[in-house]
C-alpha cells in the first residue's frame, strides 16, 4: 500500500502496492478506493474550505467560490450611516453643512460627500496633504482634495450623547471633544441618535473584550522571529487535531470491521477490509506520534529560550531601578552639601524655575524667606472664560481657533517674616480653630465610630486570581478585594469636605481675591489623603448614591449619585454655612506601564449666595507610581485654574503642582500660585504643600516690567493645615476621622445608598472572600440590566419609536450657565423624599 507523509510524518522509503486505482486524501495519504471514501469523512470541514480554496486558486481562479466572504468584507467596509447635517463650527460662521459618516464606533465628518471606498479614517487624501497643509494656504489644485479631507473624529466609546431640541444633539466625550450638531427635522435627528447609540453600545462591548489584551500587547515589541513561531506553532497544532479525528475515525472503523470478522461469512473479502483499515489506523497513529514529537520539541525549544530572555530583562530593570535610586540619593545628598557651604544662598535668584530653590523644608517647619519667594508661569488669556473657549476649539477639530499658549514670568519676594505681630502668628497656629467640635455646639450630635476593623493579612496569590480566571471573557473577570478599600468613589468623593472650615472662612470674608485664596486652599487639601491612601475605591453601580449629613456637627450636608456607567460619571450636591458647591466628576486613565495616570474631566464649582461670587475649576493629574512591582505611591501634578464667575468674573488663580523629582532642590509636593484680579494684577499669593499645609500671603508693593513683574507680600498666614491620622492608622488602610465614619450605618437613608452595598460592608468586616463573591454577582446584575437596556434599545429602533435614555434620579441635565454644554445638576428632591421616607423612585441595584 502506498504512503506519502502525513502532517508530522516522514515519508517511507519503499512505497507498498495497492490494488487499483488510488485516491489522495486530504492529510496527504495515498488509499484505495473504498477506503478514501472513509478517510474523507475524517477530514475537519476547514480543512476542506482550505483544500477547495487551494484547488480554486490553482485552477486560475483567485476569488475560487469565496465571492460571499468577499461580499461580506465589503458589507462591513460600508459605514453604518451616512448622510448631511448641520455642524456648529464657530461664532462668526454658526452652522455649517457636513458630510458625516459613522463607522466602527467613530463618527467622523468631511466637507464633501465621502466615498465608503475611500473612508479608512481619511487617510487617502489626508496622506497626500500631510504636507501640503502646513503651509498657510492650499493651492487651487488642492481643493478638491482638501473637501475630501476628514475634518475630525470623535470615538463612541465613552461619548455622551444629548439631545438639545427638536432638531439639534450633542456629542461629547467629556470635556476634550464636543460636537453641536442640527438635522434637518426631528425624524433625522432622531435616526441619528439611535444610530449613534447602537455604535456606542457596540464600541463599549468590543473595547471591554479588547481592553485586558490592548493593555497586554501595547508594551511589547513586534518582533518577526515571534511571528514566524507563532505561526509554526499554530500549524503544528492543526495537525494535531487533524492526526486526532484520523486516529478517532479510523479506529471506530477498525472495530466495526473485526466485529464483522466474528460472524464467519467472506472470510477472505472481510480479512482484507480489517487489514486495509489497520493500515490507515497505523499510518494515523504514527504521524500522530511525529507530530506530537515536532510540537513538543518546537515547545520546549522556544520556551526556554523565552525564559531565559524574560528572566534576562527582568534583572536588567532591577538593576538599572537600582542605580537610578542610588545615583537620585547620591546626587540629592551631594547638593545639599554644596548648600549648607555656599554663602548666601537664599539671597540668590535664578530665572530658571527648577534651580531656585534648596533646601527642602521639614514638615510641620515653619516659613522661611527663601521657601516663600519662587518664580511663576503663569499663561496669558485674552478673557475670562478661558476653560470653555480651549474645549470648544480642541472639540471643534481643525475648524477652531487656537488658543494663546503666551506666559507671562512673574517673581514674589516675602518681607521678614520676623516683623510678624502677634495677631498673625495666632492665625499662623490655629487653623485648627476653624475646625467645629462637640464643646462649642449649642445642641446634642450623634456619637460617630472613631475607626474602623483592622485591615486582615490575607496574602494576594496571583495564581488564585489566574486560576479563577481561566476560561472566562476578558471583559467579565473581577477585579478582586485586595486592591480595595472598603470605600466606595462617590464616599471618596465625599472626603474633599473634611476641610470644609476653609469655605466657612471664605464665605466671611470681605474681599473677593481673599476670598478666592482661600477657595484655593480648599482645593489643595482634598488631595491631603492621597499621600498615603494607595487602595482602590470600589466603582459604583449605575444609580448608586451616597448621603452624608453632617449639619450637626460639621455644618453641612451632600448628596452624591452615580449618573453614567459609561463613561463613569458621578455627580454630587453639597451645601454648608453661607455655600454651596457642585461637581460632575468624571476622568480617563492612561496605562504607562510602571504606572498609571488619572485625568480628571469634570468640573467642580463652589457658590457664596451671600455675595453672588462663583469659582469652577478642574482637578489636576493623579499618577499611581510602581503599578507593577514596587510599593504603590501618589503624585498629584499639573497647572490649575480657578474661574470666577457671575459677581466674582474676572478675577482668577492659577497654581501649579510641581512633580515629585529626585533632582529638584524644591520642597517635595510644592503647590504655589498667585490670585488676580480682573486686571491682571497680582493681589494674593498662594504656597505650601498638598499633603501639610497651605499659606496665603497678600501682595503689599508691586515692581519691575510689565512683562517681567516683581510681587513683594505681606505676612503669609495658614489657610489650611493638614489634621495628621492616628498613628496606628496604617492598620485600617490609613484612613482619617472622617473616612473612618462614612461607611458607618445609617438608618433611614435610601436603598441604593453605598453603606448597603454588600461587598463593600463584607470587605469592611473582613469577609474578603465572601466580599469578592458579591461583588461578582453585583457586577453580572449591571451587565444584565444594561444588555437588557441595548435589546430594549434595537428593538425600539426597529420598530421606529424613539427609546428613552437612562436619567437619574436626584440629578437632572440642564444647559450650562455660558456654554452649550450639558451637566447634571440637583434637583432638589433628595432631602424631601428622605423627610418622607419614599423611595419609591429608587430601583433594586444591590
């Protein structure tokens, strides 16, 4: 009988004749008649496709019966709509007519009508005016091309889509990219709306079971010799199973003919038949042993060179980690030395911002000349408003304004602080004064919890976690506990009010840049807890909320609901003694690979209805340090402006948030800034640290250039000094007096509220495993409850009837006050309903 070489199999040296005429089958072995009927039926129908594909191509037909697989790659290279409308571009030319397409989860639009042959992102005709369109003008020749160019993007994913009117919708991705769109009537706008949320439910559905392998592959590096191994791999595979079915067809045969043999009828004809069927049982059995061989060489082969190079990277890191701390340590001790000889070294002044300063100041130290005078950056805006017009250009895509990136240096110099009268050193020492305690309230408070149960020493096993996830989507697979603190977002959140005594001073005082002063405090010292807070909060459920009435004893009260799961969004309505403040918090991360950053999007705003002042700002960039090995540590970085607004317009704070830095001879954790008025003119200054105290400093004289001013300041006193956490907080996950009170039960609060959530209260009481159950099931209810929402959702598209987005209960949307920009706002029913007791509203989350 005939052989040729099976997958994984050499070929024999002396071919065996076979009677008739013979039939290849798919594996490569040469048979009769009769027995490739058998052996064709062993064969995996991709084999097959593959064969067939092969035989088409080779008989000179390339598209070789895959015409529908062609149509379908076509069918879904057509966007899913298209069509014209009506795009806000700016305030001098209002609404333009574009060609919008959208396609994969991303909406795009051109000036002219585009092609589905030519869409692939614009990049046909972006490509020939990459260069072309730096210049200041296209030629005439260019037009043409430039009507075809895509004039911007926008990704579904994590977009908010919002209907303004009968004919016009908005499309943001929170704060980075806004497009104000009009159709022609309500029934286009309508179809486009639930076009735009079907791509949108698609996009989060493809990127959640994409994220996990985006994250794991953006670090490597593509390399060729993987490639190919991969590949070789992958067919060895194949032939593996091809070798399994063959074995698993053949032997079932085989019995059935020796079964057959026992009836002793045709001895002779059946004795052939069992001896053909042993042939291809054991042609199959030893390309299965060659080819299991071949694998498992190739393997190991691989494998160890793999480890070895892994291992032989991961040592590197080390080492070079090694070196860099050492020579940050060596070089830090270096200078400082260099300091404490070099005469008059506080007196110097350098225009370089990074070489000013020397010394760090110990913590709880006190105020010297040199660390209260610093040089400042500080951006030159034609107007107030600044915030909006940025996002509206960088959301408007190309057809925008660019905004003026223009500084402006300015130098403060601090008097002797040793002519300080005995008034201002009180101030200096006592902000604790501002703090509410039991002795000076008039009534009776709640005796609150001082702490909560130790944290317990479960080791984190990777291998558990691995285990746990075998088999399951990507998308699906729960982070575990051991990252958390039993805190939910929205209860973190709700900490930027431990300080609220700074608002109380504000809202007293007289002057509005005093008073904007410190406003800035209080914005620095929500950051106070993250210096040592390294664990995770727990996300909340679409619906979540979380009360927090401390009127008795603090003086104020907030009420906080999670609005939006995608992208997650909270918002949050707090009111104290002469103020009130809002936030609509929402932010993007970015995976660097040793650590991770956290954008915030939203904007927070403070209110003084006494005077009709308002101040809005948005938060600066938290980065997570030593993500992969390491101990975790926080950084918070980056410039912050502070808007006022309504009776307040005009005047304005910018600070800055210097990077932590081994090299810098500056005060670790630096804050520093000055407040303005509407004029421009210096009238506070602002310096401390984020994680110890805040001091402010009225301007007293002003010298030098326009360009190049010099800001003398009075006295600085305390606005805001840290409340340190108990020694042994270490072992409750660092919490502070009052986080230690927030998951603290409650009655009467609202079923959704966060202290009812039950991992969260398991976690607490140390019940991790328990805890990590719970917080599964409570994450497959959200994932069932939203698929439920996007069935809901396509089948009132198909039916043609427009189908209500979520909308949460306390919190309703409304236009924002100078913009076209919709946020959540409180509706001021919270507080009724809980006087009542009804919660009727509410929906089952947990």
């Amino acid at each position: 009988m005939s052989e040729t070489p099976m997958p994984g199999m050499a070929k024999p040296a002396t071919p065996t004749p076979l009677l008739g005429p013979s039939v290849v089958v798919p594996g490569g072995v040469v048979v009769a008649p009769a027995v490739a009927a058998v052996a064709a039926a062993t064969v995996p129908a991709a084999t097959v496709n593959a064969a067939a594909a092969a035989a088409s191509l080779a008989s000179g037909n390339p598209n070789g019966g895959s015409s529908t697989s062609v149509a379908a790659a076509a069918s879904q290279a057509e966007p899913d709509m298209k069509g014209w409308l009506l795009k806000w571009t700016n305030y001098l030319k209002g609404y333009q007519k574009r060609w919008f397409v959208l396609s994969k989860g991303v909406l795009s639009y051109y000036r002219a009508e585009h092609g589905a042959g030519s869409y692939a992102g614009g990049r046909s005709a972006a490509g020939k005016l990459s260069i072309r369109r730096r210049r200041k003008g296209p030629r005439p020749e260019n037009q043409a091309e430039m009507a075809h160019t895509c004039r911007g993007t926008i990704s579904l994913h994590g977009a908010l889509i919002h209907t303004v009117d009968s004919c016009t919708f908005v499309i943001s991705n929170g704060g980075t990219q806004t497009f104000h769109i009009k159709a022609a009537n309500e029934v286009e706008r309508q179809s486009w709306v639930t076009a735009l949320e079907l791509a949108k439910a698609k996009a989060i559905r493809a990127m959640e079971s994409d994220e996990e392998e985006e994250d794991n592959t953006a670090n490597t590096i593509p390399s060729e010799e993987l490639n190919l191994v991969v590949r070789e791999l992958t067919v060895r595979l194949e032939n593996l199973k091809t070798c399994y079915d063959l074995i698993t067809k053949h032997g079932a045969a085989l019995q059935r003919a020796l079964s057959e043999l026992e009836t002793g009828d045709d001895l002779a004809n059946k004795t052939k038949i069992v001896s053909e069927r042993a042939t291809l049982f054991r042609i199959s059995s030893n390309a299965m042993i060659n080819a299991c061989s071949d694998y498992l060489q190739t393997a190991q082969t691989q494998g160890h060179k793999w480890s070895k190079m892994l291992q032989h990277e991961r040592d590197q890191k080390l080492h070079l980690e090694e070196m860099v701390e050492q020579l940050a340590r060596q070089h830090s001790h270096l200078e400082q030395a260099a300091t404490r000889h070099r005469p008059n070294a506080a007196t110097s002044a350098s225009d370089d911002e990074d070489n000013e300063f020397y010394d760090a100041q110990e913590e709880g130290g006190s105020v010297t000349q040199e660390d209260s005078s610093f040089i400042l950056n500080i951006p030159v805006t034609t107007h107030h408003n600044h915030r909006r017009n940025s996002n509206d250009a960088t959301g408007s895509s190309s057809e925008g304004e660019d905004g003026n990136s223009e500084t402006q240096q300015v130098l403060v110099v601090a008097e002797n602080l040793d002519n300080m009268d005995v008034t201002d050193r009180i101030s200096v020492h006592s902000s604790q004064a501002l703090t509410p305690t039991l002795a000076n309230q008039s009534k009776v408070v709640r005796k609150r919890r001082t702490r909560v149960p130790d944290k317990p020493n479960y080791p984190l096993n990777l291998w558990s976690i691995i285990k746990n996830c075998i088999g399951k989507d990507l998308s699906k697979i729960p982070m575990p506990v051991n990252f958390n603190e039993p805190l939910s977002m929205l209860q973190r959140l709700t900490e930027d009010f431990e300080y609220s005594e700074i608002l109380d001073k504000a809202a007293q005082a007289k002057d509005t840049c005093e008073q904007l002063a410190y406003v800035t405090a209080f914005t620095v010292s929500s950051y106070s807890t993250t210096s040592n807070r390294t664990g995770k909060p727990f996300n909340p459920l679409l619906g979540e909320t979380y009360e927090c009435d401390r009127t008795d004893d603090l003086g104020w009260r907030c009420i906080n609901e999670q609005v939006s799961h995608h992208p997650p969004m909270a918002a949050q309505y707090c009111e104290g003694r002469g103020w009130r403040c809002w936030q609509e918090f929402t932010m993007t991360s970015k995976f660097r690979g040793k650590y991770i950053q956290i954008v915030p999007l939203g904007y927070a705003h403070v209110e003084f209805p006494a005077t009709g002042n308002r101040y809005t700002w948005r938060k600066v960039t938290t980065t997570v340090h030593n993500i992969i090995v390491g101990k975790l540590w926080v950084d918070n970085h980056g410039d912050m402006e502070i808007f006022g607004e309504r009776n307040a317009k005009g005047v304005k704070c910018h600070l800055k948030y210097l990077p932590y830095s081994y090299f810098t001879r500056d005060t670790q954790r630096r804050v520093k800034g000055v407040v303005m008025d509407s004029s421009n003119q210096v009238k506070w200054v602002v310096n401390g640290t984020w994680d110890s105290k805040i001091e402010i400093a009225p301007v007293t004289s002003t010298s030098g250039s326009t360009e190049n001013p010099v800001y003398k300041t009075g006295n600085y006193k305390t606005a805001w000094t840290r409340r340190m956490p108990p020694p042994d907080s270490d072992r409750y996950y660092n919490f502070t007096l009052l986080a230690c009170q927030l998951n603290e039960p409650e009655p009467g609060v609202a079923p959704t509220d966060s202290r009812l959530r039950p991992d969260q209260r398991l976690m607490e009481d140390g019940k991790w495993n328990e805890s990590n159950q719970e917080k599964l099931r409570l994450e497959e209810g959200q994932r069932a409850r939203r698929r439920q929402r996007e069935a809901e959702a396509e089948t009132a598209a198909a039916e043609g009837r427009p189908y209500p987005p979520y909308e949460p209960i306390w919190f309703g949307k409304e236009k924002e006050e100078g913009t076209d920009n919709l946020v959540h706002v409180y509706n001021g029913t919270y507080w009724d309903a809980k006087a009542k007791g009804d919660w009727s509203k509410c929906s089952t989350i947990f």
